[in-house]
C-alpha cells in the first residue's frame, strides 16, 4: 500500500495519468450511484453513459463540431489580445505609482462588476456574433494578468536587485534578468485564472447571444430539458479548461523551472 502511494505521489507523467483516471473513475462511480439511487428524475440527473450517448450523436449531426468552431475560435483570437494587454497595463501599473492611483481603482471597479451584468450591454453595442464575444472575453480575461503582473513586479526581491546595481547594471538588465523572471510564476498563474474566467465568458456571451456555440448548445438543452446534451456540453467545456491549465502549468515549468526545483 505505501509503495502504491508514493508511486502515485510521484512526479511522473505516468504516476499523473494515473492520478487522473482514478479521480475520474471516482467521480463516474459517485455520479453513476446518485443517477441510479439518488436522483431518480431523468430530467435533474442522467447516468454517465446516457451523456456519452448524447455526445456521440452531437458529434454524429456536426453539431458539436460547428458549436466548438464558434466557441474555440472566439476565445483563441480574443485570449492572446488579454494576454498581451494584461501584461502590458500590469507592468505599466507598476511602473508607475501615478497611473496605480488613478488608474488601478477604476480598473479594481470593472474588475468587480459580474460578466453577466455587461453582456447585454457589449451585444447591443457590437450585435451578435463573433465581435461582442471577442470583446467580452478580452476585456473579462484581463484582470487576472494585469494583477499578478503587477503584484508579482513589485514583489521582486529588494536584495536581488540591489546587487543588480552594484554591479552597476542597467534598469534593462535589472528588469530583464532579475524582475522579470521574479514575477514570470506570477504572471503564468494569472494567465491560468484568466483561461478558466475567458471560458466563464464566453459562455455567458453565447447565452444572451449567438447562433452556435457551446454556450448556445447548453442553453438550447437546458430549454428542452435534455439534461443529456446540457451535460456532455458542460463536461467538453471542463475538458478545455483542464487541457488549458496543464498546458500553462507545462508552460511555467519550462519558463521556471526554479520554481518547482
């Protein structure tokens, strides 16, 4: 039993396959015992297998691969834009102590305000389609970058870069060899937290409008009560986002690696 532990605690790609299939081998069992014995009423709960089959025949009639078209590219074109512009205001904020007094409570306020409240608003606006949602992902995936961009800027080591000086290296030298790569975990972590709120919002935008879409697919399902379908759409959609925080986690791993040493 102990060997099976630390086997399955190990840093190994198949100790984490492993980890992996028995949690979801846990959560099938559970949902299949609250399906059968619990949650009798079709139209709350169906068995795992029931969702399978509905995403089986979702992806037999195309109409999973044209609602994952409309949603993945949405949020490909708009996540690389909140990526750059959230780095960018975070180091800005930063850097100076003027724009963090004016500008970072204005932001601290929209950052505050639920997607929900401003879809309609940015749809009215831009119409339906592919601009409001690139629009509302942007702007909802921002917040996390921008504030662990900046928090991870002024945490940076005064000793480390104060020897920086000493050798007399430039503020370049000191932001590229010493700040940047003290707030580089910061910022990946921000950009993790970011894909899991650009999913949040790209939904949301779907729901009050578009054609196709993950979004429009579980609310269409939700309105005839196939909780089959509404579920197969809700678990793709989980399947992104664990797809999108393995890859950011390789991603800090090979940026810095120190982190994780």
């Amino acid at each position: 039993m102990r060997s099976f532990m630390d086997f399955i605690e190990g840093p190994t790609r198949t100790a984490s396959l492993a980890r992996f299939m028995l949690c979801a081998i846990c959560v099938l069992g559970l949902w299949q015992v609250l399906a059968t014995y619990v949650v009798t009423n079709r139209l709350l709960l169906v068995p795992p297998m029931d969702v399978a089959r509905a995403l089986r025949t979702e992806g037999v009639s195309g109409a999973l691969w044209t609602n994952a078209l409309a949603t993945v590219s949405a949020v490909a074109a708009a996540f690389p834009i909140a990526v750059v512009l959230g780095v960018g205001i975070g180091l800005a904020l930063a850097s100076s102590r003027f724009l963090a007094l004016t500008v970072g409570p204005m932001l601290t306020a929209l950052n505050s305000v639920p997607v929900v409240a401003l879809a309609p608003l940015f749809i009215a606006w831009l119409g339906l389609g592919f601009a409001s949602k690139f629009v509302i992902v942007t702007i909802f995936s921002i917040f996390p970058i921008l504030v662990t961009t900046e928090v991870g800027l002024k945490a940076t080591d005064k000793i480390l870069v104060e020897a920086s000086r000493s050798f007399n290296a430039s503020r370049w030298q000191i932001f590229t060899t010493v700040t940047l790569p003290f707030a580089l975990p910061f910022v990946i972590s921000g950009i993790r937290v970011a894909w899991a709120r650009a999913l949040v919002a790209i939904i949301v935008a779907e729901f009050f409008g578009s054609f196709a879409g993950f979004g429009f697919a579980i609310l269409a399902a939700g309105q005839s009560f196939d909780t089959a379908t509404l579920l197969a759409y809700v678990i793709v959609l989980g399947v992104l986002g664990l797809v999108g925080s393995i890859f950011f986690e390789w991603l800090e791993r090979r940026l810095a690696p120190w982190r994780h040493e």
